[in-house]
C-alpha cells in the first residue's frame, strides 16, 4: 500500500461532491462534468500527500464558490419575483 491511500477517500468524495453541484451549474451540467473531469485527470499523477491535500483544499474552496454563487442566483430570482411586484403597484 502506498501512503496516497488514506488520501483516496477524500479525493473521491471530494470530486462526487463536485459532481453533485455541477448539475446547476449554469453554463449546463456536460459543461462542467467535462471540466471537472479533465482537472482531476491532469492531477492523477500527483503521489505527493501535501500536494494532494493543497489540492483536496483548493477543490473544497470550488465548493464554497459554487455554493455562493447558486445563493446568489436564488437571492436574485426571489427579489425579482417579489420587488418585481411592488414596482407594478406604484
């Protein structure tokens, strides 16, 4: 065994969860699949555990990223919905 596999876990669960949030991506769920797939293949090389976890961390910060900016997006379409009407009214 060599000592990337404790690490195995992490990047699996890392990429479904990835994969999981690209389903809204807005460019379309190919798009990003295609994308986060080439990342992952350009790094499958790497044995080195700190570069795997540097990686592992700038993944988690995608996420963060990802998940602000779907927030984003339902904060607007809610105020568009909703101010939309009180500007009717005036």
């Amino acid at each position: 065994m060599n000592m990337a596999n404790p690490l195995r876990g992490e990047v699996l669960t890392l990429y479904k969860n990835l994969l999981y949030l690209g389903r809204d991506y807005p460019k379309g769920a190919d798009y990003f699949r295609t994308r986060l797939k080439s990342a992952f293949l350009k790094n499958r090389d790497v044995r080195d555990p700190e570069k795997i976890k540097e990686l592992v961390a700038r993944g988690e910060f995608v996420i963060k990223e990802l998940e602000a900016l779907y927030f984003l997006r339902k904060y607007r379409a809610m105020k568009r919905r909703y101010y939309a009407e009180e500007d009717r009214e005036k």
